[in-house]
DNA sequence: GCGACAG
DNA sequence: ATCTTGTCGC
C-alpha cells in the first residue's frame, strides 16, 4: 500500500463520507453569503420601550424527533399573547427531514420546515404573525456566526432570538470552572454574564432565566434586536427554565408526535 | 485515548 | 434530539 492510499484509507475510516464532506463545504458558503445580511440592532420601535409596549405577539418553535426512526418530525409553531403568555396559535406538521445533524449546521435539518409554518401562518391569519421568534438553539454564538437563529431570521425577515439549553463552546468559550463559577455566581432570575470570545466579541450572554434554576440558558442574537434587548424579553418570558414560547412549542410537539405515531401503528397492524 | 458535538 | 424512575426538596 502506498502512502497515498494510507491517506485515502484514513479519511475513509475517520471522517464522514465524501458526500456529507462536500456538503458541508457548500451549507460553509451559504451560511458565509446569508450572513451578510444579518441586522444586529433593534430595528422595531416596541424593542425600546418600557415594558415593550406594542409587543403583542411572541413565536416559539420547535422540532421533535421520534427514537425509532430519524426520518420522521413533528415540527411546531406555536404563537403566545404578550405579555401574558397564553397560546393563541398552535400549528404542528408532520415532516420528512433531509438533511442529517451536523453541529454547526443545525439550520439546514430544522429551518426548511419553521420556513414553511411561518409561510403558513401569513396564508391562514397574518394577524397572529409573531412580532418575534425564540428559536432552540444558537444565533451569533456559533462556529461561524451564524446559527439557526440568524439563518430562521434571515429568511422569515422576523427578529429572532437564540435559546440554547447548553454553552456551544466556539471561539474559545468553555464550560470550564472559571465559567462555572460564574454562574453559582447569578443571583436572581434576570442575572446573566456576557459571554466574551479570545476574538473579543461578545457573543452571547448566559441567563439565569427564573429564580428557581441553577443552570443558565444560552443567549444570542438572531436577528433584528440586541442582545439586552433580547436578556429582558427572554427573562420577561419565563416561568419556568425554558422560556414559554419554545416551552409550549416543544410540549406540543412532542405531543402531536406521540399522536401520530400512534395512529400510524394502528393502521400498519391492521386495527 | 478522551472530550466535544446547538438540536 | 432521544434513551429513562424514582426521588429529594421546596
């Protein structure tokens, strides 16, 4: 065998498949071009003002996936009154996913989907389109910029907020002591540090989201608001750890999936 | 070999 | 994401 092929031989073993590699590279390019057009200030006037007054509606979205097969989601948009947080919108659709999970591409499994229930909603009642949308996982905090909640942004045009469960550690952040005793260091519910990479921005900040948790949830710009602006709305929006929207959107998933599932077992056994 | 790896 | 029960605490 010739070094050349020992080469081959390695990729071949330790990597993913050329094809997913190649992929990967164009989801690269893509995320580098959307990225472009991010905003990262507030660009609606309830997003200044006191106890955001004119904010009436907030989205929340979520996908579920069942164990037994990774082909198969529910995925969920849900739509909360403001500031009294009850569901006035719920819409959760069956889908086929595409593309694998790969971190760092996240958006490209999740976002065609959240795409098409926001296109739905316009369709079926543009009165109770959200005037913002908290998303599972990541906006600016991520490998390159640009996380589902920036990519979800850009292509509804809606301001977007990133709410991560765990610390996406880029750009040098770790959940190392240093990180953690900063958290045992958030008091109350509304107290969070601003997460600051080696390269100097500050890409997110951890929230200490009620004053029952002892873990925080990840912060980050999506699209069209700040960060603080986006600390209080998210804080304002929690009663529990995970904020109310993406709370709601993920029970009513996971609800319609176990549903679902359920009857196709029934038909597939003949009853 | 070990840890990381949003969801 | 999902696998998983009870259990300790307020």
């Amino acid at each position: 065998m010739s070094a050349g092929d020992a080469q081959i031989q390695r990729d071949k073993v330790e990597d993913e498949p050329e094809r997913e590699q190649a992929e990967s590279r164009q989801w690269e390019r893509e995320q580098t071009h959307l990225r472009k057009n991010l905003i990262t200030f507030n660009t609606e006037a309830w997003q200044s003002h006191t106890d955001f007054l004119g904010l009436q509606r907030i989205g929340g979205v979520d996908l579920s996936y069942p164990k037994e097969d990774d082909k198969v989601a529910c995925a969920s948009l849900v739509v909360l009154s403001y500031p009294e947080l009850e569901v006035i919108y719920e819409d959760c659709q069956m889908v086929t996913v595409g593309a694998p999970y790969v971190a760092g591409y996240l958006a490209f499994r999740e976002v065609p989907f959240l795409v098409d229930a926001i296109h739905k909603l316009k369709e079926k009642d543009p009165t109770l389109m959200p005037q913002v949308l908290l998303v599972d996982g990541n906006g600016i905090l991520h490998h390159r910029g640009f996380g589902v909640a920036c990519h979800l942004g850009i292509l509804t045009d809606l301001p977007c907020i990133g709410v991560a469960k765990n610390l996406l550690q880029v750009d040098g952040l770790e959940n190392n002591e240093n990180h953690k005793e900063k958290i045992r260091q958030l008091r109350n519910g509304g107290d969070s540090f601003n997460l600051i990479g080696i390269s100097g921005n500050i890409l997110g900040a951890a929230l200490k989201s009620c004053n029952k948790s002892s873990k925080p949830i990840y912060i980050s710009v999506g699209h069209k608001i700040t960060l603080e602006t986006s600390l209080q709305l998210v804080h304002s929006c929690c009663r529990y750890r995970v904020p109310e929207p993406i709370r709601q959107a993920d029970i009513r998933s996971r609800e319609f999936l176990c549903k679902k599932t359920a009857i196709s077992e029934t038909s597939t056994t003949g009853h």
